[in-house]
C-alpha cells in the first residue's frame, strides 16, 4: 500500500508488538514449568498446556498442581511465617516497594505475556493491567510502613491461601499479594489454569527482588489444586476471586474451620443512562464497560438500562461505533478487542446467545466478520430483552450487551437491583442531584457516575450480596488480611491478659465507688417482707417480640429457665421458624426507612435505651445474679456496661464516617459505609444482657435491622428487655427477638434469602452450621467460638463491631468539563 493510498483510505495498518522477548523468557525454560516453592522451581510434573487464546497454538506447559505440592507449599510458607512477620514494618514496605519496581522494569515482558496468553489486547495490558499492577505494590508498600499506627491491635493472619481467575491474571495476584504481605502474612497462590504465566514470571521478579524464600509461593493446576489450598489445614484464611458458583463451594469447604474468608464473585452490572445523559460519552462508556477485556469482567456493565425517550438515538449510535469497533490479533496495538480466553469460554457465550435468541430478545451484531483462527467473538447487542430472560439474569462474561428501557428513576433502580448480584454499577447522567440520589439505592460495591471500570489500590473493590464479600484496595481491603491480637488469646498469653484486665477493672472499679457510691454498692432495697415460704412465682404468659409488638409464638412450646440451683425462674416462648420467618418479614418491612434515617435520630433512640435500662438497672442486675448465679456486683457490673456500651454506640451513630480515596482521576472516591440490611444475630450465653447490647447497639446504630436470638440458657434478662424497648421509640421492627434453641433458629436465619448477614456467637458446630447454610445466598456471616471479654471495650465494643456492621459502597465522580 502506498502513503497515498493510505490517505485516502485511511485504513489501519498492522502496529504488532513483538514476541520475542516474551519467547525468549519462555524459552529459558524450555517452555516447560514447575512451581516455585520456599524460593525455587520444582522439578516439572504432570504437565497441562498453555494456550494462546489467538492461534490456539500451545505456548508453554506447565505443572498440576498435586495435594503433595499443595502440602509442600503450605510447610513452605508456615516456615517463612514468623521472620516475615517479625519484621519492622519499613522492612516490609522496602520489599513491597522492591515489587514495585521489578514490576514496572518488567513491564513490557509482562504486557506482552499477558496479552499472549489471556488473549486481551496489549493496549489494556500495557496502559492498565501492568500500571495497575505496579501501582497496587506501591501503595501496599504504604500500608506495610504504616501498619503499627494505622491498623494497631492487629496481626497478621498466617498462611493465606489465594485463587484467582483467568480474566486478569497479573492484576488479581497483585490485588491478592500485596495487601497479605503488606499485613505480614505469607502466602500460597493458585493462577488460573488458563493464565498461569504472568505469575510464574513474578515468582521469578520476586525472587530478583530479594523476597524471602517461603513467603510467596506459586502452585498451578486446575480447580482440584485449587480445593487443595481451601482445605489445607495450614491455610489460615482463602481470598477467592471467579465465579459465585465456586465461591459456594469454598464457602462450604471452609465452614466451621475458621478459616477467614474474602469472595469476589461475579455480577451483572447495570449501566444506567437517564434522558439527559450526553450519549456520545455514553457511547465510549458502553464501549468500555462490555467490550474492555472482551466482556470478561466480573464488573462488566452488561445490562444497558437506558430512558426509554433515548433508548433510539443509543442504540443507533451504539450500533455505528459497534461497527466501527477492531478486533484481531491481541498483539496489534490498534485492535480494541482481543481473544476470548478458551473454547469453553467460547461455547458457553455462544450458547446463552442462542439461547437470548431463543427467548425472543433481537441480536444485532457488526457486519464485519471475525478471524477464523483462534477463539474470537464478535460485540453483541440484545434488544427487546425481557428482564426476567435468562441473558438478563445470567452472568455471560463475553462481549455480549443486553439492553432495556425504563421511564422513572424509580423504575431504573428497581431493573438496576433486579438481580442477585451486587457488584458495580454505572450511573448517566448530566444532574449530580439525579446521580447522588440513585448511587445509594444501588444495591452494589461500587458505583461509577459518568464512568465506568475506573480502578484504583487505594479505593476498595468488592460486592454487595451474590457477588461476594470483603473488599480488595484501600483501608478497608487492608482489614481482610489482619486479625485482633486478641483471638490469639487462647493461650497462657490470652490468659495472662485476661487477667491482667480483670485487675485493672478490680482498680477501676474501687476508684468508681470511692468518689461516688454506684447503685450496685449500695444497700439493697427489699421489695417484701422476707416470707417463711417461698411465693408462688407470677405466671406471666411468655411471648417473643416482634414488629414491636409482644407476639405470641406460632406454638404454644415454652422453655423453662431456671437457676443454677435448680430453681424455676421463668419461661419463654420456643420460637420456631415460623416465628423466624416473621420476624424477617418485620425487619425487612423496617429496613428501608431504618437505614435512611439520620445518624442523630438513632443516637437519639439508643440514649432513650440506655436512660430506660438505668432505670431499671437494679432489676436487671437481680435478674442476671439470679440466672447466671453471678456476684450481685458482677451483674451490676454487666448492667452498667450495657447502658455504657448503648451511650458508645449513639455516638458513633453520627460518627461512623466514610472516607474520601485519594485516587489517580480528577474527582473523588467517595467510601460511604452502608447498612447490610437485616442482620441475625445469635448471642453469646454469657452475659445474657451486655451480650446481646453489644451486638444489637452497633447493628442498629449505623442503619440495620435485626433479628435477635438472645442466650439460649439465660434469655430472660432478653425478654425483660422488650419492655425498655416498647418505651424507647425504637420503630417497630428494627429490633426482633425470637427466643428458644439457638442452634436451630440461626440455622433458619442463615438460610434465609431476606437476611443479609448472620453474627453468631457460639460453639464451633454452631459456626460450622451456620457458615454452611448461609452460602444459599452468599450472606456476610461473622461467626465465632472465641471468646470475648465483653465487659472489656477493647474487646467488647468500636470499630471491628461497626465494619461487620457495614459494607463500603465507593462512589466515584469525575469533574470537570
Ligand atoms: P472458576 O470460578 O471455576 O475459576 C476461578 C479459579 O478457581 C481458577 O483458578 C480455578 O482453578 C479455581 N477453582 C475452580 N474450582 C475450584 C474449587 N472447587 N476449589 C478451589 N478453586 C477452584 O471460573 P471458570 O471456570 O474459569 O469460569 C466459569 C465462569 O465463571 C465464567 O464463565 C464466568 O462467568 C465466571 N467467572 C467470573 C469471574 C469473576 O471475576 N467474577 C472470573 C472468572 C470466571
Ligand atoms: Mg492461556
């Protein structure tokens, strides 16, 4: 073609990166791989092959990954765990940093391999993933500096075991390993079997860096390497990345175990286009949010939900860009759409297509055909889409757009939420009022206005429902990756500061009573002549409380309560699933308008508790002393907690504040901590009072509903409390008690499709059981067998309570014209 000819056509000529620093790399090799355990290669095993998504040629053969491997990688890693952890957190961050740096010298190698060997185009890993990459250490190499100051009280969690997915290799390592080092923790990490050589390459740039023999290992192989990690007992915690249907999987395998869990699962994104959007931005937005990556985002904008006054104008310029778009070679700099990652990949986009078709929806696609060599599919466009249709509902991961139309903003929140998933959304539209309102109604981890797929370490990552939980980037990704010193407080360390507590509380206490008398010192009133006999007790008709009401249970069935001498103290209702299933509906009814009210107006609420517990404290301390058999000063003492743990959560009620990333865009990342949603909470048995305020005071402060199963063997202090409640102006339903077996009722809670988290404090079947049944909908649980000192605040009360309490939802706004 002559330069005159080009002018005129102005047709694009071939721009191909070279492979030959990628073969090179490979071939060192011979193309042929091990793992890289405790710092150094094994020798290769069975061998699976690596494919280029774009000439389906084998590229390079790597190792299955055996249990023996797993087992080896783990020891290697536990090894490597005391000195990485011991280390001073500058030490750390020059390692992270080192990462960093190989990273970024690497980084065409690794642009190139990324690009052969997922099948995306070199202009995404070259201008995002690899930067992305690099970026990520860097600001973990921050949090590592900062960990003593910022995240104080916290450890390290051990070995982490992590599992990522194929659709960005190198981008989800680095989101997985820089925030566990950063912590301290050490690691064992499984690429996916499509991808697995940018991984194996960063083994090689972190062992040039100089980090430490142990502390990362890499194992490749399929899903039952994977499931080897999850059920390794050395493994400490699993950080998962891929489908929601695996994610279900893990969440069963480590029930029970206490293996700390972080899922992020896939999603069905909406992109949400009001009438006064500009579309010609819409456009390139759309571009970006389905065909970046060919679609194989797990917060890919597939759902094009657009005003129907127009949905026509779109559509047709979505059509002429559409055609306009390049796809071929990931290796030509001027294609916007690669490969898809493997023929299986392939089959099951072209089957949800024909089926879309099959269901009555219209398919559009370009006119231009793809190449024949290699797994390629074309930008797919679906009109008419039903939105209960199964490419409404399912997540296609391929480069195929479903689109809708709604009317009223009402409307499009609604067609927005109507799916299980909850990972990101894309709000249109030219009125920052219009957008703001909508951000928040969006049942979604992140919520992008006039944006979409920005991404940044220091803004977090993450879902909301069925699209998993725990964030990855930021401050609050950071919390995945650490634990209370406390839970390691098993132990004579745990011991020894116990008791060094229970002391201090001794000392406290005397000083409290000697400057003023506190109520529990004083003499006690006695409400009766002493009688000869014993008075018959008041038959009170037990009932549980819900919607805020005293309900009657569903069943007549009571439990009597009684003292540790055998004494008969009372009876409550046995509450059954039915009783759950009301108390569900009475929370959810209470939900929304609950979780808008003002910080000051629940503060208020849990102040009017506390000033109606302090009334009463002297009852509810005899009650206590009676069913627990503790000292009367003792269960003063829990009383008195109670009232002051209410005052601590009215007044983080109006000071849980989110936060402002700083991020790389002109514009902000605005964190905002939002309720869950209807919360079950199972109570400890010990301190059947200040266990359950302590739990239900953060729940309901920053915005939730609850469903409360108070202490199973002392659940009258729980009862005599609906009565504080009914005169405290707590609206109906956002605190529900159902008393009886806790086991069985947590177990309905768990399962339930309309609680959107479960706490429970127990024994570890209990964990174990709850854990298990709340992967029916992949519900947040925090579930635990430790215990706790809950009269201490550092362990009974603050922020750990309120994170559990709250999911962050990142707001990102551009600005500027
Ligand atoms: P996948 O969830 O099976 O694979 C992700 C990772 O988990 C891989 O490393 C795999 O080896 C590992 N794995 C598989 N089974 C495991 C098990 N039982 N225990 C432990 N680890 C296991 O995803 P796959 O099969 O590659 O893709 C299937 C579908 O999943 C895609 O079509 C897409 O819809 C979705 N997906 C979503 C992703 C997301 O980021 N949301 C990422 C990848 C896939
Ligand atoms: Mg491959």
């Amino acid at each position: 073609m002559t330069v005159a000819e080009i002018f005129r056509t102005m047709e694009y000529g071939p721009a191909p990166e070279s492979e030959k620093e990628a073969a090179a790399w490979l071939g060192k090799r011979e193309r042929v791989f091990g793992h890289f355990i405790a710092g150094a290669w094994t020798e290769p095993g069975q061998l699976f092959d690596v494919i280029n998504p774009a000439t389906s040629q084998v590229i390079a053969r790597v190792t299955e990954g055996t249990t023996a491997d797993v087992d080896a990688a783990v020891a290697a890693a536990s090894r490597a765990l005391p000195a990485w952890r011991a280390l001073a957190p500058h030490a750390r961050a020059r390692h992270l940093y080192a990462l960093a740096r190989g990273v970024q010298k690497q980084a065409r190698l690794l642009a190139v391999l990324e690009s052969m060997d997922n099948g995306k185009s070199i202009r995404e890993t070259r201008d995002i993933d690899i930067p992305l990459v690099a970026r990520h250490f860097y600001h973990h190499a921050g949090w590592a500096q900062l960990l003593d100051t910022e995240f104080a009280g916290y450890e390290p969690i051990g070995v982490v075991g992590q599992i990522i997915p194929w659709n960005f290799p190198l981008l989800m390592l680095a989101w997985k390993i820089a925030p566990a080092l950063a912590a301290g923790n050490t690691l064992v990490l499984k690429p996916a079997e499509f991808t697995p050589l940018t991984a194996l390459c960063f083994a090689e740039i972190a062992d040039a860096a100089g980090i430490p023999a142990g502390v990362i290992n890499i194992v490749t192989g399929h899903g039952e390497t994977g499931a080897a990690i999850v059920e390794h007992p050395g493994v400490d915690k699993i950080a998962f990345t891929g489908s929601t249907e695996v994610g279900r999987i893990i969440r069963r395998a480590t029930a029970g175990s206490g293996k700390k869990l972080s899922l992020e699962l896939g999603g069905k994104s909406p992109f949400i286009v009001y009438d006064d959007a500009d579309l010609d931005s819409v456009v390139e937005g759309v571009v970006d949010a389905i065909w970046f990556n060919q679609g194989q985002v797990c917060c890919a904008g597939s759902r094009l939900l657009v005003h129907e006054g127009v949905a026509e104008r779109l559509l047709a310029k979505l059509r002429a860009r559409m055609e306009r778009l390049r796809l071929g070679s990931p290796l030509d700099k001027a294609v916007d759409m690669g490969a898809i990652v493997a023929p299986v990949q392939l089959e099951r986009i072209r089957g949800l297509v024909r089926q879309g078709v099959e269901e009555g929806a219209a398919m559009w696609q370009p006119s231009w055909a793809c190449p024949t060599e290699g797994y390629f599919y074309p930008p797919t466009l679906f009109t008419d889409v039903q939105p209960s249709s199964t490419i409404a509902q399912v997540e296609i991961f391929g480069p195929v757009l479903v689109s809708m139309t709604f009317r009223t903003p009402e409307e499009s929140v609604a067609l927005a939420n109507n799916t299980p998933y909850g990972l990101a959304a894309s709000v249109w539209t030219e009125n920052i009022n219009l957008a703001l309102d909508i951000a928040p109604k969006i049942k979604a981890g992140v919520v992008w206005v006039n944006s979409t797929n920005l991404f940044d370490a220091a803004s977090g990552f993450g879902g909301y429902r069925e699209s998993g939980f725990g964030r990855e980037g930021g401050r609050e990704g950071m919390w995945e990756y650490l634990k209370r010193e406390e839970e390691r407080g098993k132990g004579e360390e745990g011991e020894a500061r116990r008791r060094g507590r229970e002391a201090n509380r001794g000392n406290r206490a005397n000083e409290a009573t000697s400057e003023k008398p506190a109520s529990s010192s004083a003499p006690r009133r006695c409400p009766l002549p002493p009688s000869p006999f014993p008075l018959p007790p008041i038959d009170r008709t037990p009932k549980l409380f819900i919607g805020g009401k005293q309900a009657r249970p569903d069943q007549g069935y009571t439990r009597r309560i009684h003292a540790p001498n055998g004494q008969l103290l009372g009876e409550v209702p046995e509450g059954n699933r039915k009783d759950v299933r009301n108390a569900v509906e009475a929370a959810q009814a209470a939900a929304k308008s609950w979780s808008r009210s003002t910080g000051h107006n629940r503060g208020q609420i849990l102040y009017y508790i506390a000033e109606n517990l302090s009334v009463r404290a002297d009852e509810f301390a005899d009650r206590i002393a009676s069913m627990t058999g503790a000292a009367t000063r003792r269960a003063s003492q829990e009383v008195s907690a109670s009232i002051s743990r209410l005052f601590t959560y009215a007044a983080w009620a109006d000071k849980y504040d989110g936060a402002v990333h700083s991020v790389p865009i002109r514009g902000v990342a605005i964190a905002m901590n939002e309720p869950i949603g209807v919360i079950g909470i199972a109570c400890p048995n010990e301190y059947p009072l200040l266990g359950c305020v302590s739990l239900v005071g953060p729940a309901v402060a920053t915005g939730n509903s609850t469903v409360v199963i108070p202490s199973e063997s002392h659940p009258l202090a729980a009862t005599d409390f609906y009565s504080v409640l009914e005169t405290s102006d707590v609206p109906a339903g956002v605190i529900n008690i159902v008393t009886g077996a806790k086991d069985g009722l947590a177990k309905v809670l768990a399962e339930h499709d309309d609680v959107e988290a479960v706490w429970y404090f127990g024994e570890r079947d209990g964990v174990r059981m709850v854990e298990l049944a709340s992967a029916s909908n992949m519900k947040r649980t925090w579930a635990t067998w430790h215990d706790r000192d809950w009269l201490e605040p550092t362990d009974g009360e603050g922020r750990e309570f309120l994170r559990a309490a709250t999911q962050v939802k990142n707001v990102w706004v551009p600005y500027g014209e």
